[in-house]
C-alpha cells in the first residue's frame, strides 16, 4: 500500500446524522402542524457563515418556501440557517406563501442573530392550505439553540415516510478527520427529476463553490435522479449540501488529493439515501433495483433503467412475485431509440428467464424464489455497448392507494 493510499480512508459513523460536522446544531420539534403530535418544525444552523449550494424540482409549480430559498441561491447568499416544515408544502397559495416564508426567515435570523438572507426555507406536505404562522413562530422561539440532535431534524422533516434516512460518513487524510453527512424525507411524489424530495447534506470540508455545484450535478444524476415511486415530480424539493468556507490555505477542488476522497464520499451518501427513499415508497414491501448493462451510451442505459423501475406493470408484477419478462422487456423497449431483442439478455436475481430473443420458461419457477426478500434486482444486458446504469423504485401495493386516497382527508 502506498503512502497516499495509508492517507485517505473513508468510513461510515454509527447513528450518523446531519449535525455531525463540526460546526453544525440540528433541532427537530413538535409545532403542531401535522394532527399527530409527530415532529414536525426542524432547524439546522451554524454560527459561521458556510457554502450552500442546490438543485430543485423542475416540476414548473414552484413551493412559495422554495421560491424563497430559489431567490437567495440567485443572489449567491451565505448559509446561516435551514428552516424546515413538514404536514404543509405553502405550495400554491398566491404571494401570501412567499410573504409568509419572508417572515419565517426573519424570525429565524433574530432566534440565531443572523441576516434573513441568509436563512434557508423548505416546506413539505400538503399542497394548497397556507401555513399556520402561529404555530410556527411559536416553535420557532422554543427551538433550544447549539443542539446536537441531527436525528430529530432528521425526523421532524418527514411527511408520509416510515423511518428516518440519515447516514454519516468519516474521511481521514494526512490524520486530518473530516465528516459529510446527510439526510433526506420522501415517500410519494417521487419520480426521477430533480429533485422529488427533500434531502439536505453537510460537511466541514472546505470545498470550493463552483466544483461542489459541478460535483453535486453529477452525483444526484447517479443517484436522486435514478429512483421513482410514482412517476410524480414534487412542486416543493430540492438537494442541498452545505459546506464550510474554505481558506487561501485550505480549499478542497479536483486539485486537491482529497478531492476524489469527498466526490466518492458524496456519491456514497447520496446513493444510501436515493436507495432509502425508493424502498419506503408509499406503502411498499421492497425495493427494485434495474441493472442496465453493456448499452452503447450512458444516457441510454439511464432511460432504460427509470423506464424498468418506473413501470406501473413492473411494479405490480414485483408485488405478485410473478416473473414476467415479458412487461420487462416491453418497458426497454418504451425507453430505447432502437432496440434489438435478439441480443438481449434478461435476470431476475440470479436466474437468467430470457436469451438472445428467447424466454427461458423453464427458469420460471427459479425466478419466483429470487423476488421474495428486501430487494428484487432486475439485470438487463444489452450487448450494444460498454455503458452501464443502475436505478432504484419499489413495487405498488393497494396501500399506496389506501394512502393517497385519504391523503387530505
């Protein structure tokens, strides 16, 4: 091993969570704006200004709170604070819902001694009701500041989810220890177009602004931007990550030797929480991982794979444990500009059910035994090429209905 490779080592924290960095505090209370007493108010501050850099939803009904946040991304203003709600999106509400997030930034920024402009806002939940100031200001002045508790920010963001998704990472170099963490809320509404959720991400490695945007593009195209739920794109979300200011005597870039460190560490989190959002879909019992292999370009195997795990009949066929090759086959073929069954082959788990243009029937009964369990991988080898993709979705239940049916009421 070399003397480089003794240098960097990347692991993952135990219970990690948002505020792990140095010099980030994470709260997560309980305002009353969801009806079941569960966290529903988060905040997420430092004391130094820091980087924040996002990508949103191109879904073209805009969350009043992100228009907010929106505006202040154009102006390239500083990280303070993150204010987040959840039960309410202020999502088509009229000027009334930016005013209101206007508000929201300056009652924070007095809570941490701050420029409103420099406080962040982010509302999830149910579209078309203005948010409940009262509560909200209420719960903003009994947030309890210089708090630790990322696992709480991590729940109170939470709509219609199961669980909490939230990891940390460790990077070490030259005995140097830094840390990237994240965490992210989506259940429904989720479909692969930047950005279908809400996720928020943090590190105390001085990274520079305009290659973290440049790094952040590429990791939510290998791994936000390759789940689906619903085939829905949210109005209100967005990926943030939230980074320490670097120094003339420390700024990590593509330069730096710990720069392809703290790109693969990103993807590593990203891709954990991508793959934690697609398997607590509404109502869903597992994940489905599309594998497109061997296609002749990248952007051919990333619409064939959101095709796979998008497919409303892929979906269903996963629920009935039924080893349909057939909708499989038929989703490629939605996606692809041209397509050759004759070289493709097709797996389900470990068994292979199609060949060079033949169903393998016989397999069949194998192939049932392979979608029973947390994951069901579908692999797809297209012998065209040498690009590979791989995207994540779930099956569809009759509680996704139950669910969606009853969303508002």
């Amino acid at each position: 091993m070399s003397n480089q490779d003794q240098q960097l080592h990347i692991q993952q924290v135990k219970n990690g969570h948002i505020a792990m960095p140095n010099g980030f505090y994470a709260e997560g209370i309980t305002a009353g704006i969801k009806s079941n007493q569960q966290k529903d108010l988060a905040l997420l501050y430092t004391e130094e200004p820091h980087n924040f850099i996002a990508k949103y939803t191109q879904n073209q009904l805009k969350g009043e709170s992100l228009k907010w946040t929106m505006d202040l991304l154009q102006k390239n203003k500083p990280f303070r604070g993150l204010l987040v709600n959840s039960g309410n999106a202020n999502t088509a509400v009229g000027d009334t819902g930016y005013n209101h997030a206007k508000e929201l930034a300056c009652l924070l920024a007095n809570k941490i001694q701050a420029d409103p402009e420099e406080i962040y806002i982010a509302s999830t939940g149910i579209i078309g009701i203005e948010l409940p100031m009262d509560l909200i200001q209420s719960g903003i002045e009994k947030f309890n500041l210089k708090q630790p508790k990322g696992n709480d920010f991590a729940n109170a963001i939470l709509t219609t989810d199961t669980k909490a998704k939230e990891i940390a990472l460790e990077l070490e170099y030259n005995e140097k220890k830094y840390v990237i963490a994240g965490c992210a809320k989506g259940a429904g509404m989720i479909h692969p177009n930047l950005a279908t959720m809400l996720a928020f991400l943090t590190t105390d490695v001085p990274i520079e602004p305009k290659w973290a945007n440049q790094i952040l593009t590429e990791t939510v195209d290998l791994s936000f931007n390759m789940i689906d739920v619903d085939m829905d794109t949210s109005p209100c979300d967005i990926v943030a990550l939230i980074s320490k200011q670097g120094t003339e005597q420390e700024t990590i870039d593509d330069n730096h030797p710990l720069g392809a460190l703290f790109k693969e560490a990103l993807q590593r989190v990203c891709i954990y929480l991508a793959k934690g959002i697609a398997s607590d879909g509404e109502g869903a019992t597992c994940l489905i991982e599309a594998k497109i292999n061997q296609a002749d370009s990248e952007s051919i195997a990333k619409n064939a794979a959101r095709s796979i795990i998008s497919s409303l009949l892929i979906k269903t066929m996963v629920k009935g444990k039924d080893p349909n090759w057939g909708r499989i086959i038929t989703a490629l073929g939605n996606a692809m500009p041209t397509m050759n069954e004759n070289k493709i082959s097709i797996h389900i788990g470990e068994i292979k059910v199609y060949e060079n243009g033949k169903p393998l029937f016989s397999n069949a009964e194998k192939a049932v035994n392979e979608m029973y369990g947390e994951t069901v991988i579908i692999s797809i080898d297209l012998n065209d090429g040498n690009a590979n993709a791989v995207a994540w979705g779930c099956d569809l239940t009759q509680e996704y209905v139950k669910i969606n049916s009853e969303y508002t009421t």
